[in-house]
C-alpha cells in the first residue's frame, strides 16, 4: 500500500473543501431562493383594500353600474370569462411586447379566481349626446396587485409612442393622441375617455385608500358623489349585489339606452310604454345570482309622481303580457313601493347569453360611424334575436 504524501493530503482537503464550499453555496441559493420565492408569492398574493365604488362616481356621472366578481360567484365568473374573451376585449389587452393576450376560457376561470374580488365601475357622462358621451371605467383586483401594476406599467412603457407618459400621485399614466387615457396605481387599472377623469380617480384613491394592511376586501358604505337623484335611486340598492346600476334622465339618457335595442326586437313598443319619457326620472336597478346562469333583477323606476308611476305600471304590463314566453325576463312582478317609485323583479335566464348579446351588440353600434356604412340613420347589420331562454 503506497503511503499518503503530505502534497496529495493538501490536495484532498482542498478538493473536499472545494465540494462542500460549492455544496453548502448551492444549499444556500436553493434555500433563498425557496424563502425569496415563498415571500415573492406572499407578496404577490398579499390582499389589497378597495376603495368604496361609491367614491368613485363623479358629480357629472349621469349613469353608473358597480359589478363585483367573488371567487364563489359561478354566474358572475363565467359571465365575466365569456365578455374577456370576446375579440373586442382580447385585442385591447396586448402583453408588453404588443403582441395579443392568448389565454383560454379555462385559464382565464382559474387567474379570476386567484385574484378575486375583483371590482368594477363604469361610469357614463353626458350620455343623452351621443356625439359628446364621457365613459371611464376603473377595476380593482384584491389580490396580485403587484403583478398586475408591473404589467399595466410595462404595456404603457410599451406604447409610450401612441402618446405621453408621466407620473401622477404615484400612478403611471398614459394620455394618447386621441385624448384617452391609461393609468394604474397600486391595486386600480383605469381607462377612460378623457385625462381629467382619471386623475379625479386618482386623487380620489389617494384620499380615500386605506392604509392597513389587511384590511377586509368589504370597503365601508360611502356616500354616493352625485346629484340628489341620483343618490335617492343609489339608496334603494341592495349592499351586496354583485351588480347594480342607475340612470338618470334629465337629458333623454334612457332614451339613448334604448337605442341599443333594434327597431325589429320591441323598442317601439317598448318606447310606448313611457319607460323612457320626460316623466321617468331616473333608473336604478340590480341583479342577484341564482345559480351559475339565472339572476334576479330588481329594476327601481323613479317617476315625476304617484300618476305618472301608476300608468307606466299598467303600460308595462301590458307590454310583458304580450311578449309572453318570448320576453327576455320571466316571472315578471311589479308594485308601487312608494307614490312614485315603481319596483320590478323578475328572473333573467341564461345571463351570460343576454350579457354577451349586449356587448356584441354595442361593438356593433360603435363600429357603424367608423365604417361609414348606409345613412346616417340606417340601422347596423342585422343582431340576432335578444336570448329568452
């Protein structure tokens, strides 16, 4: 046996040095990164308060619809998964490379529920001037807030060549040529027609935000920042719907409402009842999940007095009655609640349908002026039947 010489020991301490000095440095990384990972998803994950919808609808919002999606929503969920993957969403959401976001309905389904409650408001101004119509719409998820602001900042770093970029109240905002604007601030993602709108959305969540963490996704009821009708149709809105709206109608707005029915499907008849003349004041109304396709609608009707409200009660009935099985609303029910406000409920079957129809229908109507297609009051392509069942 050939004895061990003091050069070759040195070697071999050295060589078992080296391999747990690398061991122990791969150990070390592997444990960082595990815990950094682990922090990183904390992060990402780590819940975010909403701003109260309430506080975010201006004095010149002439109709407003809050929509909130929780993780055990099934119709709410699904009906949000069928309207993003709609072409006309999908095109204006591209990654930061500008290229389009690919995405199944299935994987679509499970990142809503990873990052909900998710919460929306839309809000419409001048709505009775169809050539001057303000529109802005704010979205705010609870959870992955961190990783949806590095996205929105990246796509608007991304288009900085459509417009002009800056910093605003710590929101990252981009005005295009065209006079809309993109911004994001902490948990909020806002489109909207116009820059000042988004700014008041921003100084709103700024004042109003939260500061604790961990405070409940449930913000607090805030006074509605409206006029006084509008805020009276907002008070006779449940608290927990996962969608409510109002609509008033100074200026012909539930007339221009109307418009998105086509003349072939009831609007004239509908039109006849009064629904949207001088003496209807204001609009409000909500919808509750049944299951993963039925809701029930609540529909609040504020009319000029106990007289006016009374006859468009009796027209309206008339109305569902010869509609019959055909109307889009089923088991329909109406009753004076006060003098002059009208209640309506019923049961809407197959939302997500009727939802898709509405949007399609509105993609429709806005791409008519672009396409310079017929007379000015020429109806668009023909739109396939409202969906009753």
């Amino acid at each position: 046996m050939r004895a061990v010489t003091p050069e070759q020991k040195r070697r071999k301490k050295w060589l078992w040095g080296c391999t747990g000095g690398c061991l122990g440095f791969i150990v070390v990384v592997v444990v960082l990164m595990f815990v950094g990972g682990r922090l990183l998803k904390r992060m990402l994950e780590r819940p975010q308060p909403m701003v109260s919808p309430e506080l975010l609808v201006t004095a010149e919002t002439d109709a407003f619809v809050f929509a909130t999606v929780q993780p055990d929503d099934p119709l709410m969920l699904g009906t949000t998964v069928r309207l993003l993957m709609l072409p006309t969403i999908r095109d204006r959401a591209p990654t930061p490379e500008g290229r389009q976001l690919s995405m199944d309905a299935d994987t679509m389904r499970v990142n809503l529920r990873q990052v909900a409650p998710i919460q929306g408001v839309v809000l419409f101004e001048r709505l009775g001037e169809p050539e001057r119509t303000g529109k802005g719409l704010i979205v705010s998820v609870h959870r992955y807030a961190p990783l949806l602001a590095l996205l929105v900042r990246g796509v608007i770093k991304a288009q900085e060549d459509e417009g002009s970029s800056s910093e605003y109240k710590e929101a990252t905002l981009l005005i295009k040529e065209d006079g809309t604007a993109v911004a994001v601030r902490d948990n909020n993602l806002m489109l909207a027609d116009r820059e000042d709108l988004v700014r008041a959305w921003v100084d709103s969540l700024e004042l109003h935000t939260p500061s604790e963490e961990g405070a409940p996704f449930e913000p607090p009821r805030a006074e509605l920042q409206a006029g006084p009708l509008m805020k009276s149709a907002h008070e006779l809105l449940g608290r927990t719907a996962p969608i409510r709206f109002a609509c008033g109608n100074a200026h012909g707005e539930l007339l221009a409402l109307m418009a998105v029915i086509p003349e072939d499907q009831g609007r004239a008849e509908l039109a006849a009842t009064g629904l949207a003349s001088p003496e209807v004041l204001c609009l409000s109304g909500q919808f509750e999940s049944l299951n993963n396709l039925d809701a029930i609608l609540t529909l609040f009707l504020t009319c000029a007095d106990s007289g006016s409200a009374g006859q468009l009660q009796e027209r309206l009935r008339q109305f569902a009655d010869a509609a019959g099985d055909s109307a889009p609303l089923k088991e329909v029910a109406m009753a004076q609640v006060s003098d002059a406000v009208l209640r309506i409920e019923a049961r809407v079957p197959n939302l997500p349908d009727k939802v898709i129809w509405l949007a399609e229908r509105v993609a429709a109507l806005k791409e008519k002026p672009a396409a310079g297609q017929g007379d000015e009051g020429e109806e668009p392509a023909p739109t396939p039947p409202l969906p009753s069942q």
